[in-house]
C-alpha cells in the first residue's frame, strides 16, 4: 500500500510596530509593499555580509511608515 502524501500550506507574516502587535499576513501586501520588503532585506543582508568593509544604502528609499502608513504608528 502506498504512502498517504500530506499537503503542507505555508503563510508568511512580518512584524511591523502597530498598535495591536499582531503580524501581518505577506499576502495581504501590495506589490509595491512587496518590493519595499525585498530591497530592505537586500540592503540588510549585504550590510551583514560585508561588514567592517563596506556600508550600502539605497537612496531615496522611503521610511517604513510611509510604506505601511494603515498599519505603523504616526509619531
């Protein structure tokens, strides 16, 4: 008798400052919200990669709050 195959579903959540502290859900993100997560991972894991060495940045990138205005405290 074969195997029983098991489906495995996956979610992906990020944790942003807000209010209720509660995570939120990748799929419920725009594209351009998307990209905005990628490009800062990028930027962060070349800065972990080459440190001591060398600092990146990626110019006019716009603050967490200004990308996920309904979900980030307003100071």
């Amino acid at each position: 008798m074969g195997q029983r195959q098991l489906k495995i579903r996956t979610k992906s959540y990020i944790h942003l400052p807000h209010e209720n502290n509660a995570p939120i859900y990748l799929c419920n993100l725009s594209n351009y919200q998307k990209d905005y997560l990628g490009a800062l991972l990028h930027t962060k894991f070349l800065n972990s990669l080459y440190v001591g060495k060398v600092q990146f940045c990626a110019e006019d990138m716009p603050t967490t709050k200004d990308v996920f205005p309904a979900v980030c405290h307003r100071e």
